[in-house]
C-alpha cells in the first residue's frame, strides 16, 4: 500500500482513499483530497517537513504524518 508520503518530488499518482475517521480526514476531504483526484509532490521543506503537494491547480504543504493517510492507487 503506497501512501502520499512515500512519493518523491515530481511524482504523482491518484487518490484510492484517505484513512480515518477524524477531523484531519474531514479537512483533507475539504481540500480537495477525494478518491479519484490526481496529486503531486512538489518539493520539501530543507528538513524534510512538510512537503508541498499539488491538488486541483492548488499548492498544498502537508506534513508527513497527514499525507501517510492518503493511500494512493498502485498504478500511477
């Protein structure tokens, strides 16, 4: 299962679902993060955190820890 998080700048692939059942799951949906939705990682922070992700034409920065819950499909 491959997650946002284990992408590499310049590297995309499609949201399969976005884990959990919190507040967190409830704003990333709010943004944009759907099933179906096309993502790319941008670049990072100089430390590693956050990165900065690329959803519907906007710049997002996630931390790690956000973008481990959402799970890509495995063909990207």
């Amino acid at each position: 299962m491959r997650t946002l998080a284990d992408l590499i700048p310049s590297q995309a692939g499609r949201i399969q679902a976005v884990t959990g059942v919190d507040g967190l799951t409830q704003r990333l949906s709010e943004l944009g993060f759907t099933p179906g939705q096309s993502v790319q990682v941008v670049r990072f922070a100089p430390l590693g955190d956050p990165m900065q992700i690329r959803i519907r034409g906007f710049n997002i920065a996630l931390r790690r820890n956000e973008a481990q819950r959402v799970i890509l499909d495995s063909v990207s």
